[in-house]
C-alpha cells in the first residue's frame, strides 16, 4: 500500500478538497466524480463545513495537484469534462470506516465520537458509538511503520461531558486545553422572552379596547 501522504502534511485546502470527494462519493453518487467547478462548490459550501473557506479554481487545483503527487486524487477518463475522484481508502490504508471517519474530521474540524456517529449518517451507518470509538483508537494507536496515528483525542474542553478527537493529516494539532468560553448571560433568553411577552400584552390590551368601543361597553 501506499503510504507517501505521510511524507508530508496535507494543507488545508488539500485536506478539504480530499474530503468533499470523499463526501460527495457517498451523499451524491450520480455526479461524482466531480468536475472542477462542482469540487469548488463543495469544498466552499457554507453547510458541514468547519472553517467555511472561500478557495479560487487556482488554488483548488494547485490542491489536486498535490494530492494527485501523493496517489490520493486521480482523474477520471472517459468523459469530455476532466473529473477528480478520490484515492483515500487505498492510498492511506485504512478501513472504509476509519476513512469516513477521518474524511468528517477533514471537512467539520475536531468532533466527538457521538458528533461523528450523526455527522457520519448519509456516509456510512455506525452501529453505536462504542463502534466509533473502537476506530478512532485503532487510528490513534496506528503503528509507525504503517505510518503514525492519524488521529489524536483532544484535551477535554472546560464544562463539556466528553473528548474531541482531530484528525492528524494536517499534522500535528494544539493539545492545549482550550481557554474556557466567556460565560453568557444567564438573563439574555428569559430577557427577550419577557419583551416579547410584554408586546404581546399590549397588543391584546388595544384589541380589547378596540373590542369595548365597538360594543359600548366601559373599559374593564
């Protein structure tokens, strides 16, 4: 097998446009392989996507050419339109469940395992999260002659109930514990819920005068 991605980290435009042919694969088999145009509308969608990036045809293709040197992208023959295919399965040697894996934390950044089990739906069904779980170890613990782990579990965020795992194809990752989220108001909700409510008293109090007036009657 193929294991000269190894040589060096994707950059993050490799990293996406590898990933949304690994997305578009399985979620829209009928157009794929994808042309260069449909490539660059996947890799900037502004859905599943975590950072949302805004890439040029010219860097999109500067991407499949690293990726085509690394055996990771191949063009598809057979039609007048050239056409991008991914490699991934093969190229990196993993199982098709430890590729979806990696290809989701590719595209929506570092997630946990029951994020990745959802996120992982129209892809490939999972049977649990204990099934999830078992993958991204077997991906952490990936001898080095195969290569090196190609994913690392995160340090645990502040107030969050579990991990997040990255993946490692991008190279190494922060494994600082990330600084605590500013707190937000706890009267911010209650707070519009009362000014919404206080507009919806006096818009039944004029209605009700309006009622009374009609009718004749004195104000209650």
């Amino acid at each position: 097998m193929n294991h000269s991605f190894t040589s060096r980290p994707l950059s993050p435009a490799e990293a996406r446009v590898l990933a949304t042919l690994m997305e578009k694969a399985r979620t829209v088999p009928d157009s794929y392989p994808l042309t260069l145009n449909s490539l660059q509308t996947g890799c900037n969608q502004k859905s599943s996507r975590d950072p949302v990036m805004n890439l040029s045809e010219a860097e999109i293709s500067e991407a499949i050419d690293g990726l085509r040197e690394l055996s990771l992208v191949v063009e598809s023959s057979g039609s007048r339109v050239t056409r991008y295919e991914h490699n991934f399965q093969r190229g990196v040697g993993v199982p098709e469940q430890s590729a979806v894996l990696l290809g989701l934390l590719m595209l929506r950044g570092p997630q946990t395992a029951g994020e990745l089990r959802i996120n992982a739906d129209r892809w490939y069904k999972f049977l649990d999260i204990a099934s999830v779980e078992a993958f991204l170890e077997e991906l952490q613990d990936r001898a080095e002659e195969k290569g090196g782990p190609l994913v690392a579990k995160l340090p645990r965020a502040p107030g969050a109930r579990e991990q997040r795992w990255a993946h490692l194809l991008g190279g190494p990752v922060d494994m600082s514990i990330p600084a605590e989220a500013p707190p937000r108001p706890a009267a911010a909700v209650p707070e519009e819920r009362l000014q919404a409510l206080e507009a919806r008293v006096d818009e039944l109090e004029r209605l009700l005068q309006n009622l009374s007036e009609q009718l004749g009657l004195s104000q209650p």
